[in-house]
C-alpha cells in the first residue's frame, strides 16, 4: 500500500529530526507512504492544536523539507484563529467560506474561498476559516516549510507563541493583498521559478514589468501571474505551451511575491504524456480536475511505482526519484505543484535528470498503452519520438485530437 496512516515515525529511519519528534506529540493522523489517493476521503481526526479534524501527510517526498495537512472545517462552523512563524499555502480541496487574515492590534480582512482556490498567508498572522455552507465540510489543504524551519530552530514556541509579525506584508503599500486580480510579469530568458518576484522587488499593484535584467538566455520568455488569491485553479486559462522537448505541456506561472514558495500550474491534454525526469524534495503535486491519469515513479535502477493523478489526489516524487505524469483519459488533466525553496540546487547540472523517450524503458509505453485501451482510447505519442533521438517536438501536437 502506498500510502499508510496514523504510524507516529519519521520517514528517515536512521534519524529523527526536530519535527518528526514534534509531530509524534500531536493527536492527528498521520499519513505516510508516497501518494494519497483522494483527500476528500481519507480519515480524519480531531487535532487539539487547530481545532477541529484533519490530518498530516508526512509522505516520503517531502523528506523534512516541506509538511502538507488537511483541515476539516464542519458545515457552518469556523475554526479557531491560527497563527505559526512560517507561512503556508492554502488550496481548497472542498466546499466554500470566509478567510479572516489580520496582525494583533491590526484590522481583519476579509475574502471569499471556494473549491479551487489558492491563497497565502504570510508568516505569522492570525487567520481564521469559516465555512458558509450549512450542508456540507470544507477540506482545505495547507503546505508549509515547519519541517526545513524546525531544523534550524527546534523551539516549538518559536514557532507557536511568537508575537513578531511584519505588517507591512498586508497593511503596507499592499491594500489589495487578497484582490482576485493578479498581476502579469514578462519574463526574459529562463528565469528560475524562483526568480521573478526576489530579482525584482515586485509588488501586487506595481502593474505589468519585464524581468529584463535576467542575462541567462534571450531566447525564450514567460508570463507570471503575481497575486495573494487565485480564486479558481480549476477555471485559470493564463496558460503557455512550455516544457521543451519529451517535456511539452501547457503551464501557467501563478506566483505569491515575496513567499519562499513556487507555485505553477501543469495542464496536459488527453492520451499524452511527458518524458520522466526527477529533482529536489519538497513538491506537492495536487490534482485538481476530475481526469483519469496516473503518475510512474522510480529510483534509478529500481521498481516502478503507480499513483493515481486524478482530483483530490496528492503525490509527492521523494528525491531524485524519476517521474512521469501520464493522462490516460478522455480531457485534459491539470495539477498544481506547490515547490519549496531549492538554494544551492542546480537541475541542469544532473546530465541524466531527463529520460528522452528512445532510451525509456518499452513497459512504459506498454503500460500507458494498456491503460488507454481499458477506456476504449489510443494514443496520441508520435511515433517517431520512440526511435528518433532529433525528432522536433511541435507545440501544434497538443491541439491534435
């Protein structure tokens, strides 16, 4: 089984680190493995810290990087206020509400979620969530960086009972921190994910820019979308073929300015898949469109693993674990990646991070082919792409049907 709850260990077996020992005192469930399956039905618990039921996935990918739970809020309820000296990402898995976000001694904002939404709140400041549906829970799922934080600093009241806040982060210049509109920057060359928003001091309500300082490639450019709230992923058509060769897709760079994360989108039309490649630790990959697809993951040299890609899945690649993201169904399937900070990493220094598709391994075609034929399906990989090592990928193969 690939995904195992409620065991209170850490997945390092040789070593606990500061937040393994913290997580085993909580009353929540825990999950292990490598992927869950579906967030809107795994068992919850009550979690005496937040205040109502929810979980804590604790998968293999994360690695003490990144943490990834899930909170319950019940029909018509709101959970008590909140506050942790780091910040977190918040998508919403189910259902619909109110967000109150403010600083001690500061005005409350308020905004509206529904399912779908993705929004931020930055470190340390209070927020609440109340569901404003009497018939039904809300699910939302939270990502933070507490593992990587408790390892510089063990101190649960660091993190818990710390009264430092910036309030310049939502009542500065920023008077719109939580506005449904986000705003577009043009990036030149092949800026980093990270690189948009700390390379150029960027601020919602700046307007439109041009990352044109980047000097590493004039080549190419992106589109980002800067904002604290995207109110529906599922809906988001900002999108840009990217990828490059084995790799097509279309993609839309949806970023927090100022967060330590990176946050994208990855949408990859019917009967396709991309070419495996691995990297870091610490990404959260959420499906969240009702699709059929399925996602291999492996170590080198060792055994295929197959997790679901479909709404309200989660998989997490462990590092340098290679990975394929294969959609085997009848309409495009979309997945939001949630990245943590990578410093000192370099992807492009690894010569074998990508599989091309002639050196793949001939089970998977077999395999993705197999799945297509259980749906009554067939593929649309070109054939030449299995044979050929200069075969050119042509963006117009993602509209074909």
């Amino acid at each position: 089984m690939a995904t195992a709850p409620a065991e209170r260990k850490s997945t390092n077996s040789w070593w606990q680190s500061p937040y393994d020992r913290w997580l085993v005192t909580q009353d929540v469930p825990v999950f292990t493995g490598y992927y869950v399956e579906d967030l809107r039905t795994i068992e919850l618990g009550w979690w005496e810290l937040r205040g109502c039921p929810g979980a804590v996935l604790n998968l293999v990918g994360h690695q003490g990087v990144t943490e990834a739970h899930i909170l319950q809020v019940p029909p018509g309820e709101t959970i008590p206020p909140f506050r942790m000296a780091t910040e977190e990402i918040i998508y919403v898995v189910e259902g619909q509400g109110i967000a109150t976000v403010w600083a001690e001694g500061h005005p409350q904002i308020n905004f509206e979620w529904q399912k779908h939404s993705l929004f931020r709140i930055p470190v340390n400041y209070n927020y609440e969530l109340s569901n404003a549906r009497g018939d039904q829970s809300a699910i939302t799922l939270h990502v933070n960086l507490l593992p990587m934080a408790m390892g510089t600093n063990p101190s649960e009241d660091y993190f818990f009972n710390n009264p430092y806040v910036d309030t310049t982060q939502l009542y500065g210049n920023q008077a719109k921190f939580y506005s449904a509109a986000a705003q577009p920057v043009r990036l030149s060359g092949q800026a980093s994910f990270s690189s948009g928003a700390r390379s150029m001091g960027f601020e919602p309500g700046a307007g439109a820019g041009t990352l044109a300082e980047d000097r590493r490639s004039s080549g190419s450019s992106s589109m980002r979308w800067y904002g604290n709230f995207f109110p529906d992923l599922s809906v988001w058509d900002k999108l840009e073929v990217g990828g490059g060769a084995g790799r097509l897709s279309y993609r839309g760079g949806i970023f927090f300015p100022g967060s330590a994360f990176s946050t994208s989108l990855m949408v990859l039309p019917s009967r396709r898949y991309r070419a495996a490649h691995r990297h870091a630790a610490g990404v959260t990959i959420v499906g969240i469109q009702e699709a059929d697809g399925f996602v291999l993951m492996w170590p080198e040299g060792g055994d295929y693993l197959v997790a679901p890609w479909k709404e309200g899945a989660v998989f997490v690649p462990p590092y340098h674990w290679y990975h394929m993201h294969m959609n085997a169904g009848s309409v495009e399937n979309r997945q939001l990646r949630i990245r943590a900070p990578r410093p000192g990493a370099n992807p492009s220094a690894d010569p074998n991070r990508t599989i091309p598709f002639f050196e793949q391994d001939p089970w998977i075609r077999q395999k993705f082919e197999e799945e297509l034929a259980k749906r009554g399906l067939t593929s649309l990989m070109p054939e030449e792409a299995y044979t050929n090592p200069d075969f050119e990928w042509d963006e117009e193969w993602l509209k074909e049907d």
